[in-house]
C-alpha cells in the first residue's frame, strides 16, 4: 500500500499546485487511508472541476444528494 499512497500523495501535491488555496484536504493530514483521497473546492462546483481533470474517476457526492448542487456550509 506504499506505493498506493505515493501516489494519493502525488494527487494531492499536484491538485495542491493546480488550485492552490482554493482546494481544502478533508480530514487529518495523517492517519488516513493510503487509497482515499477528499477535498473540498472552495466556492466551485466539483463537476465542473472533474470536467477539467484528465484521467480522474471521481465522485462529486454522495447518493443521497443526488439531482441537487449546493456548495457545503464550510
């Protein structure tokens, strides 16, 4: 799982670089799993970011806000 989180943290640094302030890593910046990456894009709506991104399988929400777009109140 090393290699699995090199490359989570690759991401990170990459989408750190790409939108700088504007992108907010949910949760602890250590103790998480070495697969999972979460953010949050201040002010933007994710679909539209993913849109953006090349070669990224990614889920903009839950189910159980399916059909709606509202920012999150943090």
């Amino acid at each position: 799982m090393e290699g699995v989180q090199a490359l989570r943290d690759r991401f990170w640094r990459g989408l750190q670089d790409q939108f700088g302030d504007r992108i907010v890593l949910n949760g602890p910046a250590t103790q998480r799993l070495p697969n999972t990456l979460n953010v949050s894009f201040v002010g933007k709506v994710g679909a539209d970011i993913l849109g953006q991104l090349s070669g990224v399988a990614a889920s903009t929400c839950s189910a159980c806000h399916a059909g709606r777009i509202e920012f999150s109140p943090r």
